[in-house]
C-alpha cells in the first residue's frame, strides 16, 4: 500500500508555470505506475498524464503535450507534474495515482484503474 501526499499548485497567470508534486510515503514508486488527473468544476475528472513505473515512458492527453511534463526525482520516491504554457483551461483540480502493475511497461489512461490517490490540489490559471 502507498500513500500518496501532493505539494505545489496555486493561481498563476496565462502563460505561466507551477510545478505539482506527489510524493509516496515511506516508499519508492517502483513497480507502481504513476497518473496525474485533473477535475474542472462540472466535469468528470479526466486523465493528464503517465509514467511506467521504470519512469522510462510516459504518455500525455493531447491537449498537454508539449506543456507538460511528468518525471520522477532519482530516488524515486517523488513524482512531479510540471506545467509551462498554463492556459486557463487547465484551472482544475490535480490529482497524483498509483497503482502496482506487474508489467513494466503499461499506460493507464482510465481513473478506475487506479488504486492510490493524492488529496488533490487546486491549480487556477487566470486570463
């Protein structure tokens, strides 16, 4: 079992940058893949990002890619979320999930097959 603890997130202007965190307590990463998810008021909550749990891979919604990025720090127990180009249609709630997977190399996209979840953190960009 993990849990998992977010940092980072606030209000920033159009075109700026934040950086999220989710950090595993007590453990590394490994094997477990990594999302990040984000849930804007009224909307069903949607998926952002993932990492293979080697953290060699990963995989964006299209309406991310290029802006964001998903990594993890050397130890491997922090992985974080980082947001350039920050348009006001990204303002949502973020979350980090986990979940163990045998495979090494698997893309999950679906918040149901996630088992760990962040308490979540509100991003808000402004126009």
């Amino acid at each position: 079992q993990v849990q998992l603890v977010q940092s980072g997130g606030g209000l920033v202007q159009a075109g700026g940058s934040l950086r999220l965190s989710c950090a595993a307590s007590g453990r590394t990463f490994s094997p477990y893949v990594v999302g990040w998810f984000r849930q804007a008021p009224g909307k069903e909550r949607e998926f952002v990002a993932t990492m293979t749990w080697s953290g060699a891979s990963t995989r964006y919604t299209d309406s991310v890619k290029g802006r964001f990025t998903i990594a993890r720090d050397s130890a491997g127990n922090t992985v974080y979320l980082e947001m350039n180009s920050l348009k006001p249609e990204d303002t949502a709630v973020y979350y980090c999930a986990a979940v163990v997977s045998p495979v090494p190399i698997v893309f999950l996209y679906s918040r149901g097959q996630y088992s760990y979840w962040g308490q979540g953190t509100q991003v808000t960009v402004s126009s």
